[in-house]
C-alpha cells in the first residue's frame, strides 16, 4: 500500500503550524488567534528537544538508513525541510531473547514499502512504545496519532508508514518473532496496525513488562524466558482486541491543563470536519483562555492548530485509502470539504508537506 513512498529525496515536507497560511478560511483560526499559536515555542530549546544523550549530532540520510537497517530493517527515509541530514540516535540490546531498540530523530517520516520488505533481513513484529515526541502510525489502512505512553504493533512484513512532521520523536522498539505470535491468533486474524492507548489496562500491563524486561542484568535464564512469555501473550491479547479509533486519558483529569486538554480534544475531535471551525471560538464555548488551550496543547508537544490539520489529513488520507481499495468512488475535492478543509490547493499542499506526495499522486503511486 506504501509503494509510492519512493520519493526522490530533499523535498520540503515539514508540516508546522507555519503551514496555516494567512487568511486561509481552512486554518480554522482567526488572525488573532494564529499569530498566538505561531508564538514561539520555549519548549522545543535543545535542551528539551534533544532528550537523548548524542540524539542531536547531524548525520547524513543514508548513514543514519544504514543504523536503522542493521537494527530494525531496511525503511525509506525522508528529511525534514527538504534536508539530507538528520538529528537521531539509533541504540540496540537484547534482554531475555528479545530484540530492544530505541529510535529517536526530527525525520519527516520513514516507511517501508514493498521494495524495502524485499531486501530482507527482518521477519518481526514491531511493538513501538511512544516515549516523547509524537508520530502519526498507519499499516492496513489504519492510522493512530501515538501520543507519549501509547503503543502500536506494526507488521515488518507489511507496508507501513510512520510520519513524525521534522519534530523530534522517539520510539522504543520492541522486535518480536512474527511466526510466534501469529501461530497462537484465530486463523485469519490480520495484525498490524494495532494500537493501545496509554490509559488502556492492557497497555500498563505490556508497558511494565517491557520495562522489567529492559532493567534486566545478567538475569536468571528462566526469569527471562518468563518475561518473553509473558509479553509475547499480552502481545497476542493487543492483537486481538478490536480496532481503536479515539484515544482516551481518563487517569489525567486531576490537573486544570488536562481537563483543558481533555475537553479541546474532543471538541476537535467531534468538529473538525466543520470548515468554519475556529479555535478561539472552542475556546470561548468551552470557557476556556487562549493561554489555557495553547498550555494544554503544549502538553502533546504541539499546538491547537497543529492538532487541528491533523485531524484534517488523517480523515482524508484514510478516505483516499477507500478510493484506492475501492469502497469509495468520489472526487478528491469532495474528500477535502468533507475533511474540513474549504481550500482544495491549500489541501494538496498541506497533503503533499505531510506525506511527500499530492493526493493525486499518492493513489497514481499504490494503484500503480
């Protein structure tokens, strides 16, 4: 489904708030209140950004390709601002016979189409913990916003597509035997794309275990083999249950900016296919300030405005995946609108910054 993503490299692909153009009726803001969110942000000081000792050396594309092939497999990359180099860090061990891999950088995206499955080298599930930052994740037409303490499963013998917008990101991967886990699912069941939320039970579960797994030093054979057991069928029970499409964080509702965050979420959630959607008008139905909602925000790492487009894209990319499979037979424009976007070329442009190709040329690359 990714094959397309062989694009020539060095093209400018980075979506910031920056992209809500000035005046845009599809940035859903008025001037006021854009210029607020386009304020600069002290979060992301290096000191911040760069969490990880030696994730901030800049290195070329394919030398930090190269860390990752030998790692993880082989995977695409592309360059945030049209760059060929990237801040990152590629660190690998093995605990209790499972590969752990932690994976940080300000990439735009890198992916795996079929060409890169090809080259071989790796047959595993991948169990991605998101740890900062955060990543858009999409196998089997399936996407999720991975927000810090959320988890995904993601097949390394599928197409597979993980888009982190030039931010810094970071990701602990968890490499497990493929053939082990899908030997014990319902015959037929499809895995990839899977994804639990933070608050979710079975992810403190999975969560605790990779962790034990990770604190282990010279730990007794048993103890280990145990402890893979262990994850292995908290993996299989992911794997089971039904697909998740809304992200709930129910155990953060003591503090006022999480209850802000909460309630400016949903309220996005639900309306953003409105095209005259405004920001500060949420702001006000909700009773909340500007600087309640952007403080809220700055808890993700990103901004209302950000979430916004978002949400936008996601909803479009995931209708233009029914084109393709042929579930849906519209126009691209009438996909737009019905996103919440009134600007089809400010649409193809956000589009083609987020995932490196226009909506047209997006279908042209899987359906070729």
């Amino acid at each position: 489904m990714f094959d397309h993503l062989r694009r020539a490299k060095g093209r400018s692909t980075e979506m910031t708030p920056s992209l809500e153009r000035k005046g845009s009726p599809a940035s859903g803001l008025d001037a006021k209140s854009k210029a607020h969110d386009m304020l600069p942000d002290r979060r992301h000081s290096d000191v911040k950004r760069w969490p990880v000792s030696g994730a901030d050396r800049m290195e070329q594309l394919d030398d930090f390709g190269a860390k990752l092939r030998d790692a993880c497999g082989a995977f695409a990359l592309l360059g945030a601002r049209g760059r060929n180099a990237v801040g990152g860090k590629v660190f690998g061990e093995s605990k209790a016979g499972i590969r752990l891999v932690e994976i940080c950088s300000n990439l735009q995206q890198f992916s795996r189409s079929r060409r890169e499955i090809s080259l071989g080298g790796h047959d595993d599930l991948f169990l991605i913990l998101q740890e900062d930052g955060n990543a858009l994740i999409s196998q089997h037409e399936a996407s999720h916003w991975l927000q810090p303490g959320d988890l995904a499963l993601i097949d390394s013998m599928e197409p597979s597509e993980f888009t982190f917008f030039g931010e810094f990101s970071r990701q602990r991967f968890a490499l497990l035997p493929r053939a082990s886990v899908l030997a014990r699912l319902p015959h037929g069941k499809v895995v990839g794309g899977n994804f639990l939320p933070a608050a979710d039970p079975a992810n403190t579960a999975i969560s605790a275990v990779l962790q034990k797994i990770r604190l282990l030093v010279d730990p007794d054979p048993e103890i280990g083999a145990f402890l893979g057991d262990a994850l292995l069928a908290l993996v299989r029970v992911m794997a089971c249950e039904a697909p998740r499409s809304q992200q709930t964080h129910k155990g953060k509702e003591a503090s006022g900016t999480d209850h802000a965050l909460s309630m400016s979420r949903q309220y996005i959630d639900n309306g953003y296919r409105d095209s005259n959607f405004k920001i500060r008008e949420m702001a006000e139905t909700l009773r909340l300030s500007m600087r309640q909602v952007q403080r809220s925000f700055a808890a993700l790492e990103t901004t209302p405005t950000k979430y916004l487009l978002i949400k936008r894209l996601e909803h479009a990319r995931k209708e233009i995946d029914q084109m393709i499979a042929g579930r849906r037979s519209d126009l691209i424009s009438t996909i737009a609108f019905e996103a919440g976007f009134s600007d089809l070329s400010y649409f193809q442009r956000t589009f083609r910054r987020a995932f490196g190709n226009t909506p047209r040329e997006y279908i042209r690359g899987i359906a070729g």
